[in-house]
C-alpha cells in the first residue's frame, strides 16, 4: 500500500488527520534534524495503521514535508 503524507514538524501536537484516499496530514513534535521526525513519523503510522515500524519505508520526500510511503 501507498500512502501520500504531508508532515508538520515542531508541532506542538502529535496528531494524524486522515483525508481519505490514502492521504494524510500528520502533526510531529519533533525537529527535523538528525531524521528525527521521519522516525516519530514511522513509530506513529507503525502505531495507528497495527503494523510493524519495519515495514513501513519512506519512499520518497526524507527532506521534504511531502512524503510518499509504503507499508508492506
């Protein structure tokens, strides 16, 4: 499955709205230095879809704020 992601890093919320369609917003509160906000991004799609943090990957988009993933 492919999910389309725009992230909102330095949040002072962590939250994920769902559009539909496989599409997403997502709220982090941490940085983006040092890929700490793809990993909080990773831990909390792992937690809200019931799958494995390992088998989500960032396809394209790490240094971006639009970011396509998938989850095998």
């Amino acid at each position: 499955m492919i999910i389309h992601v725009k992230v909102k890093p330095n949040s002072s919320k962590q939250e994920i709205e769902n559009f539909g369609e496989g599409r997403y917003l997502i709220y982090l509160k941490s940085i983006p230095e040092n890929d700490k906000a793809n990993i909080e991004l990773i831990k909390l799609l792992s937690k809200e879809l019931g799958v494995p943090s390992s088998s989500i990957k960032i396809k394209f988009g790490k240094t971006s704020h639009n970011k396509l993933i998938e989850i095998r």
